[in-house]
C-alpha cells in the first residue's frame, strides 16, 4: 500500500459553487473528481474567477491551484467550507479561499501534525480591528480620520475640517455592509444631523464606522478625484505580508459632486459611479516602504489584496484587507506570474 500525501482545497462555499457551475455543493469531492472537473474547467475560457482560482484557464494562462499542488506530487481533493471537520483526512489544508475557519478547529488540526495554508483569524474580517492594528504598528498616520461607534456613543463626528464622510459597518466589503445594504456618503452637515439616530438605531452587538472619504488629484489618472489601488500582498510562515510585484490595480473614480450637493447622502455607488479599471506602478509612491512596515501585521502563509488611496499629500491611506479578492488570477506585473500560482508553487514547509 503506498505512501499517499494528500491537500484538501477548502473554498467558501458559493465560490465553491460557481466554479463548478452548479447551484450547490454538499460533500468533499474525491481527488479522482478533482482533477476530471480540473481538466474539464481549465478549457473554459468564460468561466469566473473561482474557477481560474482552482482549476486555472488555458485563455488566461493561469494553471490554478489543483494542478499546481498536484505537480508537487499531492493527491488533491475539494471540500466546501461547511463540510470542514476536525478529523479531516488530509496531511496539508489550504484555507484561503474559506471566508472563515473556527480558531479551535485550526489549532486541533496543527496539533495533529497537519499544515494549514491560508490562515486569518475571524476577527482580521473585522475593519475596526484592522485600523487598531494598523494604529499599534505605528502606522496611525496611514488611516484615514476616523471613529468607531455603539450604541452607547456620544454622537460626535470626528475632530478635523472634514467635508464629506463615508458610514460602513466593521464587516462587509465590495462597497456593502455586513447586512448587504450599500456604504453611504454625507456631506459633514447632513451626517452631524442624523448621527444621533444613526447610532440610535445600533443594537447592543453592533458598531458603525465614520470614516473621512479621501479624495485623491491623480495625475496618471486624469486628475481624478477618487482613485483606488489594490495592490496584492503575500505573507509566508517566515516573513511578514509584502507586496507582490510593483504593479497594482487602480480603480478610477469620477465623483458625482451635483447629486451629493443636492441630496446630502448618498450609496457609495452613486456618489463614485462606475470606475475605469488599469495598472498603477506602485514604486514611486511616497512613504510606501513605511506604509508596507505597518502592514506587517498579516502573517502566515496567506494571499491579501490590500485597498489604499493616495490623497493630495502623497502618504497612502489605508482603506482595507481582502483574503478573498477576485483578482489573485490576473497578472498585473508582466514579469510575474498571477499571484494564485506563484502562492501555490511555495515550498509546502512556507
């Protein structure tokens, strides 16, 4: 009987889904499945994201993770993330894809001799905790003016000369909240109305973040008022997260100054619109090497999409984390390969 080494590929469980295009997925799939769907998968040119993910696309030229684990020599195999059990039988877990993985069932894992890849702590999901991260890592001048709230708050804005802020709940992303309603945009009267409310409104395990909404003045973007960059990171089990490459994904926004001046608040959609999507070079950014140091905070051997905007003044600000980015497949710097491969061709020990 041989001596197998087998990785199980843990995925949330929609994207799970998606890339096998079916509604749902209900059990661990075998590795003999795996990899017949892989081989089905990698010749779909319009498959989505998590397809590329797992499977990789020939069109795209992205091999995936299920090949590239398999090339070292692994027998591989898929489970969603709800099927997830402590006597899982596998020697290696690769969790990056999973929006959440119990701490105990990690630690009773390690503790059986099994490598997990792609671990963060539920609470790095949380945007409160990651400013007060970011703050202990002496990078509190990367953070946009802010301030967290209860129900139990004082309904104060933040101090400063503040025009237009932008209200979020501690978790959500993509513009959305937690519930699934959109981030908003006030003008600084409006929201010093309605703040008392506001927070009125919050249940007792609730909490709402004010957030200065940066504007930007970019001159490789047209001169554009709001642009985002997604810069991707990666972290191993012996160095802290790092960019990857010198090319990010910059998101350029045009905002809607009429409609915010006439209704006071609006969606963050809106207010922003629909931006237009290229590659920034991140080299020449001010202070970057610093700002990189107060992100050390992620650790392990994970893939993060990084969101920070550059105002006026230069020095970034941080906006937020993203374990589950639907960019780790594009190639953003010509001389590397997409971030999912290069993740999935490290040493198993890293």
């Amino acid at each position: 009987m041989r001596n197998v080494t087998t990785l199980c590929i843990a995925i949330h469980n929609k994207m799970l889904a998606a890339a096998l295009a079916v509604p749902a997925v209900e059990r661990p799939l075998s590795q003999r499945e795996t990899m017949q769907i892989c081989a089905q998968r990698y010749q779909d040119g319009t498959s989505p994201y998590p397809t590329w993910y797992l499977f990789g696309c020939q069109k795209k030229n992205v091999t995936g993770l299920v090949t590239n684990y398999t090339r070292q020599g692994l027998e591989v195999f898929l489970c969603p993330e709800k099927s997830l059990k402590a006597d899982i039988r596998a020697d290696y877990i690769d969790v990056q894809f999973c929006s959440t993985v119990d701490t105990e069932l990690v630690s009773y894992w390690q503790q059986a001799g099994k490598k997990v890849f792609g671990y963060l702590p539920t609470f790095f999901s949380s945007k409160a905790f990651l400013g007060d991260a970011l703050k202990k890592n002496n990078g509190a001048r990367y953070l946009p003016l802010q301030k967290n709230y209860n129900h139990k708050s004082n309904p104060i804005l933040p101090g400063g000369n503040i025009a237009v802020w932008i209200l979020k709940t501690p978790y959500g992303s993509a513009g959305k909240n937690s519930d699934g309603t959109p981030y908003t945009v006030w003008q600084s009267e409006a929201l010093e109305e309605h703040l008392p409310s506001l927070i009125k409104k919050l249940k007792h395990n609730e909490e709402l973040i004010c957030s200065e909404f940066i504007f930007t003045n970019d001159p490789y973007a047209y001169y554009a008022d709001h642009v985002v960059h997604k810069m991707h990171f990666l972290s191993t089990t012996e160095q802290a997260a790092q960019p990857y490459g010198l090319y990010c994904q910059k998101f350029i926004h045009h905002c809607n100054w009429p409609a915010l001046q006439a209704q006071k608040m609006l969606p963050l959609g809106e207010f922003i619109g629909k931006p237009e999507i290229t590659n920034g070079y991140i080299d020449n950014i001010h202070e970057f090497t610093t700002f990189v140091e107060a992100l050390s905070f992620h650790k392990g051997r994970v893939m993060l999409s990084i969101d920070f905007i550059l105002p006026p003044d230069g020095i970034p600000r941080y906006l937020e984390t993203n374990k589950l980015a639907a960019t780790f497949a594009e190639q953003f710097d010509p001389h590397l390969p997409p971030l999912v491969d290069y993740y999935a061709q490290l040493p198993l020990n890293q």
